[in-house]
C-alpha cells in the first residue's frame, strides 16, 4: 500500500514540506493511540536478533540513521517502526538554518535523493530538553560543527555537543564527512582527525570518571568517496585513537552512471540511494578485511531490500542503518531485513 498509494501521493509534493508532514502525522497516529496498535506490523521481537556491539545491546541491528530525527524530535514514535536503535543529528552547539532551499532533492528514476541541508538544526541544548523524556529505544548522538566556526576551533564545537548530550545518548559519532558543510570534509584528514577524536576521548574518560559511569562509545563516520590509502589511514586513526568503530558511509559527491537526466544532476550536495550500494559496500569490506575485523562497522548507504541488507552485513557491518531506503520502499522495510535477518540465521 505505501508503494501503491502513499508514496506517490507524497511524492508529488516538495520533499522537505512533506518531511515536516510526514513527522507531524506520525506524532498525531501516535498521541491518538493508532501507532501503538500498529505496531505488530512493523515489528519483530524475537532474542535472536539481539547484538552486542562496542558494549551496547541492541535488540535488533537495523537502525535508522542521522539526518532524519535531527532534533531528536520523534525517536520514541519511530522506534514503533521496528528500529532497534535511532541516531539523532547532525547537531551543534549552535542553531543554524542550514542552507538555502530548496535543498532536497529526489531522483525517482534512481530511487536516490540530493541533500545539501547543511547541519540544519535546532541546537544541541535543544535536543538535550527533548532527550531528557524515557528513552523506548537505544539513542545515536551525531553530532558536528557550526558552519561559522573555523576549522581551527572546530574542536571546541564537538566538545561542546559531546558534553552537553553525554547524559542522554547510548553513543556517538562524530560527522567530519558530510559534503554540505564547507570545509568539513577537510576535517577527514589524518592529523586534524586524530587530534579530534583524542580530544574527545580524553573527555570521554574525564565525565565517565566524573559521573561514576562507563565511558560511551564513539564511532566515525566516513565519506564513502575516500581513497583506499584514505581508508587506510582511518583503519591506523581508529587504532591510535582507540575509538569504538566506524559508520560507513555518509552520502557521495559522485554522480556515475545515474538514470536521472536533466538539472537534477547539476544540484550541489550528497547523494544518496541505491546508487550508493556498492560503494558502501566496497568501503565496508575493505576496512574489515584490510584492519581485520578490528573494529565494529555500522553500514549505510544503498540499503533498499532484505538482500542489500545481508550484503552489508556479509561485507563485514555489524549493525545496518537505513535512511533513503526507508523514504522509498516504506516502513515496512525494517521488519523485512529483521525477518530475513533470522530466516538466513545472521550471527
């Protein structure tokens, strides 16, 4: 029915207007008691499906990823979609508008999207008022870097988000690799990025310590458009850095063998999709074959059926996120990767 009939309904109309309707909706079906009820279809429970990754239990490994809870607005109503884990953000110590619109963009014939939102958000002590609720579901914290602040400073930015959510999330990852943010992606390179993550694991021990609590995890999110020596590099930062793993990938600056035709093509931003599958999970074989498995991946990037799922994981990703591929083939997508999960006997 989501193929059928709402989808294209809802793609006749602006991306990001129908963003904020879709979410609107959702809050409505939940406070009236009708998601509740349908639950069951979205859902699996069921022990086996259970992981253990960097010292968090997951009660499934499908996730959804950053960028479409950025505020931490609705992740207890999506949880009721089967999730079993919600990353919220991009988020900075600031609020910022991100950039221009229009800024999103679907490509139908590729089942992929164009995004240059640009850490569009509504600060991270927001998102802290709205995490201070019951947690139904495990919590990502993304977190980045204002677009006015310098590269220089950026530091005190991710700190600055790192302390404020350390309470309220069940991990991080730290965005260096978004392609909408001017001079982010620089960020990626090997010096600017093992002072980051030393600065905030040094934090990390610091407020564990402090709190009388485990340190949380931090993970790594990559651009999928990094050279194999580039991968490399990260596979030497996250044995230097000791951090807990890697999310692979963010969105791609390429444009290669698209279906879509015309200006679409010529729109700035990330592109994500189908057409990110298999460089996503190129990326993710690599660094598990080439660090052997020395650290958990989380992959994203393609995921639009069960079998781009089993890929991933069979590349060598111990958790999936979805995000494009949830927007295109409907909810009921977690509970088919979650069921095949189980008929193949993934563990």
């Amino acid at each position: 029915m989501y193929k059928s009939v709402i989808r294209p309904i809802l793609f006749l109309f602006d991306p990001e207007k129908v963003h904020h309707f879709s979410f609107a909706l959702i809050k409505v079906i939940s406070k009236i008691g009708l998601l509740g009820l349908l639950k069951p279809i979205f859902t699996i429970e069921d022990q086996r499906l259970e992981r253990e990754v960097f010292g968090v239990k997951f009660k499934n490994p499908v996730g959804l990823a950053a960028g479409f809870d950025k505020n931490a607005v609705l992740y207890n109503e999506l949880s009721d979609f089967g999730f079993g884990f919600v990353e919220i953000g991009t988020l900075t110590p600031k609020p910022q508008d991100g950039n221009p619109k229009k800024r999103l963009f679907r490509l139908k014939a590729d089942s992929a999207i164009i995004n240059r939102m640009g850490f569009n958000n509504l600060g991270v002590f927001e998102a802290v008022e709205r995490l201070k609720k019951e947690h139904k579901v495990l919590i990502g914290g993304n977190i980045g870097k204002n677009k006015i602040t310098p590269n220089d400073d950026a530091i005190k930015d991710y700190l600055i988000c790192f302390d404020a959510l350390f309470d309220y999330v069940d991990y991080f990852v730290v965005n260096v690799s978004s392609p909408n943010t001017p001079g982010l992606r620089e960020l990626q390179d090997k010096e600017p990025l093992t002072r980051l993550l030393r600065e905030l694991e040094v934090a990390n021990i610091k407020l564990a310590a402090e709190k009388e609590v485990k340190r949380k995890p931090i993970l790594l999110k990559i651009a999928p458009d990094l050279t194999n020596d580039q991968l490399l590099d990260i596979i030497d930062i996250v044995a230097d850095t000791k951090i807990d793993g890697v999310i692979a990938t963010n969105t791609t600056i390429e444009r290669k063998n698209l279906k879509s035709h015309g200006l679409l093509l010529e729109e700035a931003g990330g592109l994500s999709g189908k057409p990110l599958k298999h460089r996503s999970t190129e990326v993710i074989q690599f660094l598990s074959e080439r660090s052997n498995k020395a650290f958990p991946i989380i992959g994203v990037g393609g995921i639009h059926s069960p079998e781009d799922a089993l890929e991933k994981l069979n590349a060598g990703a111990d958790l999936i996120q979805l995000w494009t591929g949830f927007i295109y083939e409907g909810p009921i997508l977690v509970k088919k990767i979650n069921r095949a999960i189980l008929e193949e006997n993934y563990r």
